[in-house]
C-alpha cells in the first residue's frame, strides 16, 4: 500500500514535517465550516493507501475532536486500505476515572467514537494516562518525547539541577527524566482546588542551593507549576528553574502567569501548534513520528521508540 500522511487543521505544520521526513506528499484534507459551526471534511487520493490522519486534540478541543472523528470517516469512505489516527496530543485523558457519582469516563468514549470512526490503530505521544491502551478498542503505539527533551534540557542547565516532580501523579515522569540526566529527584506534594486554582503545600527532597527542572506531561493553565516553582524557592532553590513538558496547551492566562514565575527556561515539543508563544524553547516530535510511521507502514517494530509504563 502506498504511504499517504492525511493533514488535518490542528497542526499542519507538524504534519507537513512529518511528510517531508517520510519523503511522501501531504494529503490536505478540505474543511468546509458551516455557519452554525458543523465541520465537513473531504479526503481524496487515499484509496487502497496507508494513510496516517495527523490531528493533536488540542485547544479548542471539542472542534478538533470532531474533525479527526470526521476526517477518520472521510477516509474510510474514500477507500483507505489502512487507517492510523496520529494523535500527538491526545485530549479527555485526563478523564480516566470518576471522581464522584455522574461523571463521563471521557478517555473511554473518545477512544471508543475514533474506532467507531474508522480508526483502525491510534498513534499518541506521552499520554496523560496509562490506562488509554487499556479502553482502547484498538492497538495504542504511546510513544515517548522524554528521551529527547531529557537530551536537550540537559544542555541547558547546570549539572547540580535536581528534577522535580510538580505533583505525585508526575513522580515516575520525574524518575525517566533522572535516570536519563544522572539527577536526583525531589516531589512537590500539592492539592488541587478546582481546575485552575492549585496549592502546593510541601516538598520532598533537598533543593537548597541547587537549580531545579521541572517536569510534567502537559502544561494547561500553569497553575501547577507555578505553585511548585513558589515552593522550590521558598526551600532554597536558586532561580534558574527550567521546566519542561511534553505537550503546551498554555490556556487562559498561563503565559502571563509563568511569566511572572523565576522561570528561567520553558522547553515544550511542537505536539501542539503555538500561537501564543512562539519564543518557547521548542523539541520538535516530527522525527519520532516519522521513525513510528515509517515502522509501522514497513511492519516493523517500534519497541525502542515506546513509553514503558
């Protein structure tokens, strides 16, 4: 089957960069939009193809949700031989679980429509929840970043700097990046209020002295980070505190509030197109999305390229 790389609007460039890696030509989706803000995809040129759909599920999400839903269908009926979702950023992971009576188990029902859809394997980098394979009625490649924002991050800071996990749930993240740059770890505990206003209320680890990384798999608003970074300096770390995560969704005001933070560098990969941002320190995931896909297309394994969890 002939390898096609399907564009979709969340992030062309991304997509077009893993395209050029593969040497193969961009399949641009057309996106007719409504007035009353329904989406139409139409797919061409993918018939009896191995095609690959492009599209992170950030910001806004429930549009970009629909139109890889949409897309997915459009290239089914177009004749797809084989069809993966590239889903660098994959949105609802964060709804696992239920935290009380009444809640959606959103991971679940978006993995279940992308199947429905057409999906026939999902391709994510660096999910928030491990247990995405787990509902997933597909096969799930998680692949992981970390490897390559631990190589560059090191560059940038000094060789005394401890990691630091912002919350307990990052505290394994905080152990991978370690283990790659020979660093001790240190946790900061903290209490979530509601979903943008977060208290940090202890540290676990020695910071006095030293400069801090801090790590986490997403930054949405900020207010983790800029909780953990007020108790790093409030236990002695200096202020040359970097922080790296996988995927910037940078919503609200988070950009001013982790300006006003000691951040002294702030490295995120280019899993979700920046608009708001564009002097971050950015990894690109195109070579490691264009290493999975061309495995994938050739049935090769991807064993080195996977998040071991």
């Amino acid at each position: 089957m002939t390898l096609r790389i399907v564009t979709g609007t969340a992030n062309p460039v991304l997509a077009d960069a893993i395209a050029a890696a593969l040497y193969a030509e961009p399949v641009p989706p057309v996106v007719e939009r409504f007035p009353d803000g329904e989406l139409r995809p139409v797919v061409n040129d993918v018939r009896g193809s191995d095609v690959y759909l492009v599209q992170p599920t950030g910001p806004p999400v429930n549009e970009h949700v629909m139109e890889l839903l949409l897309s997915l269908d459009a290239c089914r009926r177009a004749g797809a031989g084989r069809i993966t979702a590239v889903v660098p950023y994959f949105g609802y992971a964060r709804q696992d679980r239920r935290g009380q009576a009444g809640e959606a188990i959103g991971v679940r029902v978006v993995a279940d429509a992308l199947a429905s859809a057409g999906a026939q394997r999902l391709v994510v980098v660096d999910p928030h929840t491990v247990a995405l394979e787990a509902v997933c009625a597909v096969p799930v490649e998680t692949l992981t970043a970390v490897p390559a924002l631990a190589a560059a991050v090191g560059e940038r800071t000094p060789g005394d700097a401890v990691v630091v996990a912002p919350d307990l749930g990052a505290v394994k993240l905080a152990k991978h990046y370690a283990a790659l740059l020979s660093r001790p770890v240190a946790v900061v505990a903290k209490t979530r209020l509601t979903g943008r206003s977060v208290v940090a209320e202890e540290l676990i680890g020695d910071v006095d002295g030293r400069s801090a990384i801090v790590v986490d798999d997403m930054i949405s608003t900020g207010g983790t980070i800029e909780a953990a970074v007020g108790v790093l300096l409030g236990r002695g770390a200096t202020p040359e505190i970097a922080v790296v995560a996988t995927h910037g969704l940078f919503v609200d005001t988070a950009m001013a509030r982790l300006s006003r933070s000691a951040i002294r560098s702030l490295l995120i990969t280019d899993s979700v197109a920046q608009s708001v941002a564009p002097a971050l320190d950015t990894c690109s995931v195109a070579p490691l999305l264009a290493d999975a896909i061309g495995r994938l297309h050739r049935d090769e394994p991807l064993d080195d390229l996977l998040a071991h969890t």
